[in-house]
C-alpha cells in the first residue's frame, strides 16, 4: 500500500517538474527583472555608508575605494543574481 502510493507521489512530482521545467525561460525572465531592482537597490543603500567608512575611518585610497564598489556591483550584478533567482525558483516551486 505505501509503495503504491510512493509511486503515485513520484509520477505526480515528476509530471509537475517537467511543466515546471516548460515555463522555467519564462518564469526566469520575470524573476531576473525583480532581482535585478533588488540588487541596485541593495548596492544603492548600502554604498554611500561603505564609502564613509573605508575612505574616512580606515583611510582607504580613492583608487582602491572605487575599484572595491566596482567588483561588488560586479559580483552582485552576475554572480549573485541568477543565484538568488535560481534559488528562489526552485524553493518557490518545492513549497508548492
């Protein structure tokens, strides 16, 4: 009796994978755009007390301050991103 309904529970889980793979280019576009605000503002909030405090308080060159803001929206921007998305998609559709 279990082991059919394991089986029913596994067919069912795959059969809703395979639609939920079908709209997954759609789904990603829409969830890149959200995160792509999330991350800017994020970068936008959080830059000007990061500039007090590593040019005035650790006394960081202008040079090094601007190349360190630079790789951050860099990695948020390409790594984190898609991270974020991909990893809010998939829980998205587990909790389902």
């Amino acid at each position: 009796m279990e082991l059919e309904q394991t089986q029913r529970w596994l067919r069912y889980k795959t059969i809703k994978t395979k639609r939920w793979l079908k709209t997954l280019p759609k789904k990603a576009k829409k969830y890149i755009k959200y995160d792509l605000v999330d991350a800017t503002a994020m970068l936008t909030s959080t830059n000007p007390l990061y500039s007090i405090s590593e040019v005035f308080i650790a006394g960081m060159p202008k040079k090094v301050y601007m190349n360190s803001r630079l790789t951050i929206a860099a990695i948020s921007y390409t790594f984190m991103s898609p991270v974020f998305v991909w990893g809010g998609v998939i829980l998205e559709n587990f909790l389902k």
